[in-house]
C-alpha cells in the first residue's frame, strides 16, 4: 500500500510517499481500506514532535479516517468485513491502509459520505464531549467560541445552537466570521479589530459567557478569562496559537468559574459507552439538519504538504480532508 511516512521529526516538507508493508489486525483491531482521511491541527504537531502521543518511527500522520472494513481480529463482534466505518485513528491515516482499535471505529450514517465522514470524528467528536461532559451547557446559556471558522470551533458552534444556546463566534476576519455565522451563530466577533474581552461584557450586559470554547490559546486565552461569567466554565481545547498560556488563578477565585480540560481521545477510550451515546445524539443531528459539515478542500494523496501547510498557516475553514482513492 501507499503512505505518506514521517521518519524523523519535521516539517511537512520532510515527509515522504511510499510503498510499506499492508496492515495487519491484531486481535482487538480491524483494518480499514481507507476512502478519505481528515486533516487536524494536532496532525501539524505529530509529525515535529510536539504532540502528547508519539508513535515510533516511522509513521504516518492523520487521525480519523473513514473507508470499509478489509479484516477484522478474532475479538471483534461489532465489525465485519465489508462494513462503511469512520474513526479515530490517532495516527497512520495518511495511508491506503490503516490498523486500529475496533473500539474506536463506528458504522457510518447511510446518510454520510466517505469525505464527510472523514472529517466528523474528531472535530464533532471533541466539541460534543467539550460542551456535554465537560461544559455542561445548558440551553438559554452564552456559548463563546474561538477559532470559531476551524473545524473544532465550526462544529462548536453547531452544537452549541442544537443544544439550544445563544452562540457568540469569535474569529480574526470577517470572512472567517461568515463562515461561522452562516453555520448559526448569534453574535459575530473579529478579534482582530476589537477587544474581546470588551465585545463580551457588550453583548452580555456586562455579564460575560457561560462557556468559553478555546482552541486556540495565547492571548486570546488570557482575555477571554477575564469574559466569563459567574460559575462559568472555560474550555481547554487546544494551543493553535503557539502559546501555552498561564492562568491568574485568583480569577477563578472572584468569578467562582472553572477551568475545564477537553481531552477527547482519553475520553473515548475511558468511557466508550458515553461516547457512543454522544455520536448517537450527533448523527441524529446530522440527519435532521442541524449539523452540515464545512469539507473546505480535498487533496489527493500525493498532495498531503499542501493539506498540512493550510492547517499550520491556520488558513483553513471548516475540514480539509485527504483522499485516499
């Protein structure tokens, strides 16, 4: 089979597309004949060493994939050969070919694509654990989300609008910010030209949001900490901006609010029964409409630099996605 392989810690650039040995499942995995595989952020990160999981060498990047089932091992019940599955991989999708653990993998919607599909695991996957289990939302609440046009942030905004929230989108154009008030958002922010902070307490009377959505990190972190509301709860999702930021914790003291940690992939793999039940809840969204995944660009296979160039630059709206065949 064909993979794109990471031999050493890199660029893009650095990885290469080539010929390797087919997988083979071991007893709790399945293969998958890969049709289409999402691009993420944290792929961006894997293949330079930055990121919490790293595979040995050499490896292929991409973390959820969509395509048929090719093999089953002998502990699999839930699976069969033949069935249209999607997942979350952690890494290897970037591939003809991909093992995982069957735990992992679900049936597809009949209502989804394979380019879809490729592209809802982990985004969809992240933002209904964050807002759920860890946020809490509840309907009549103010939703904030940044990064809001990425795909973690876009479908934030979805989620945040069916779970019946009031959904202010923050991003750094306007372009991005059309993106994201077409996907349902309340109330627009570009914090690229205002504070974010003062934009908050203006649209919320002072008051500041329930939940805080961040993916992104940096400065943003650092005020929308101080835009929170009373017992409101700031999601950590991710550092897109680079930045690792330090929280005041004496903040948490006078806003009574909480700092969350949104690890979807520990989530999945500790409590796959609420997990499950989460996707269920989202491919009924899905089918009713409420959900419509932004698949922005496709590349081939031999175009994988480009797929993640657009991803680091942090140019993308909603999914980029990789076709396998």
């Amino acid at each position: 089979m064909k993979a794109v392989l990471c031999k050493a810690y890199g660029p893009a650039s650095s990885l290469v597309l080539e010929e390797t040995t087919d997988p083979v499942a071991k007893k709790n995995e399945v293969v998958i004949d890969i049709h289409a595989a999402g691009v993420n952020f944290p792929d961006t990160l894997i293949i330079e060493g930055k990121y919490q999981v790293k595979p040995p060498f050499p490896f292929s990047p991409g973390g959820e994939a969509a395509g048929v089932v090719a093999s089953v091992g002998e502990s699999v019940k839930h699976l069969k050969v033949g069935d249209r599955v999607m997942g979350l991989t952690g890494f290897g999708s970037f591939a003809e070919k991909v093992a995982t653990d069957a735990m992992r993998v679900l049936p597809m919607p009949d209502d989804m694509d394979y380019v879809t599909a490729a592209g809802f695991s982990m985004t969809y996957g992240t933002s209904m654990h964050a807002l759920k289990q860890r946020g809490e939302l509840k309907p009549g609440e103010t939703l904030l989300v940044l990064g809001a046009s990425g795909g973690v942030g876009l479908a934030a905004v979805e989620i945040g609008k069916a779970m019946g929230a009031r959904v202010i989108a923050a991003a750094s154009s306007a372009e991005k910010l059309e993106v994201a008030k077409a996907a349902g958002a309340d109330e627009l922010i570009n914090y690229s030209e205002v504070s974010l902070k003062d934009a908050v307490k203006e649209l919320t009377n002072g008051q500041g949001a329930d939940v805080i959505y961040d993916p992104v990190g940096g400065d943003l972190f650092d005020q929308a900490v101080r835009s929170i509301n009373w017992k409101g709860r700031l999601l950590v999702v991710g550092f897109a901006s680079g930045r690792i930021p330090e929280f005041p914790i004496n903040l948490a003291l006078l806003k009574g609010s909480s700092i969350v940690g949104v690890f979807w992939g520990a989530f999945a793999a500790r409590e796959p029964q609420a997990n499950l039940e989460n996707f269920q809840q989202l491919f009924a969204w899905h089918s009713e409409g409420k959900l419509k995944p932004l698949v922005s660009q496709t590349f081939e296979l031999n175009e994988y630099e480009a797929a993640l160039d657009i991803l680091s630059s942090r140019k993308a709206v909603g999914k980029v996605v990789v076709k396998t065949r």
